[in-house]
C-alpha cells in the first residue's frame, strides 16, 4: 500500500508540472525573474533543518516541555 502511494504521489506530481508547463507555453502563466533582494530576505526568515540525530536530540531537548504549536 505506501508503494502505491509513493507512486501515486510522484505521478501526481508529476502531472501538475507537465500542467503548468503547459500553461506557461500557452502564455496562461506569465514568467518573470525573482528578485533577489526578496528571495534572501525570505531565506533568512527560516533555520536550517539539523540533519543528525545530535542535532535534533539537542534541539529536542532545548524546547522540551514547550508546546510548539502555541507560538
């Protein structure tokens, strides 16, 4: 069942790409640079993910007992 799913979820995936190139050829999607001065400014709005095991334990620890979802 989750190899369907995986599979089910790529192709669907990979059909609303191929949609939106489609539109974009078709001019439904018009396409511009980003500017930079955005895109960085909203890169350093969020933290590096830690991809280790001692990272996140650390990071675990650190905000033990705090509710997450209350902001």
């Amino acid at each position: 069942m989750r190899s369907f799913l995986q599979t089910a979820f790529m192709m669907s995936c990979s059909h609303a790409y191929e949609a939106w190139q489609y539109m974009v050829s078709k001019g439904y999607y018009p396409l511009e640079p980003a500017d930079l001065a955005i895109t960085t400014k909203i890169g350093t709005m969020h933290q590096v993910v830690p991809e280790d095991q001692e990272k996140i334990q650390a990071m675990m620890m650190k905000y033990e007992g705090q509710n997450p979802i209350a902001g």
